[in-house]
C-alpha cells in the first residue's frame, strides 16, 4: 500500500516490470502484480465452480474491484 494522489499514480509505476496499481481509493494504492488481482481470483472461482461471467454478479467501491 502506497499513499498518492492520482496524479502520481504512472510515475510511481514507471519502470515496475509485472506490477500494477491496484487503487482503491484517490489518495492510495496497492502495488501488484500484474498477473493478479481481483479479477483474476473471481476467474479462477468460476472456472473451478464452471460458472460463466454471465452466470455471476460481483461489486465493490473501488477502482481495484473493476474486472
């Protein structure tokens, strides 16, 4: 977790190979990797319980909940 305003968000990721800014709020962030996230939790959920995207709701208050 980082404290930035959005402003300073593709600065501070700049030259961070296989991260991404997970945000979450306009005044911080989490740093991951690019390979993860939220996103790719709920496809690897459904894919084990073979539910389709269209078969699934899933929301959050955040930039780090979009898919």
């Amino acid at each position: 977790m980082l404290s930035c305003s959005v402003s300073e968000r593709e600065e501070i990721i700049a030259g961070a190979y296989g991260a991404k800014i997970a945000a979450w709020w306009d005044r911080a962030v989490d740093i991951i990797s690019s390979a993860t996230g939220k996103g790719t939790a709920v496809e690897k959920i459904l894919g084990y319980y073979g539910i389709s995207k269209d078969e699934a709701i899933a929301f959050g208050d955040g930039e780090n909940n979009l898919i």
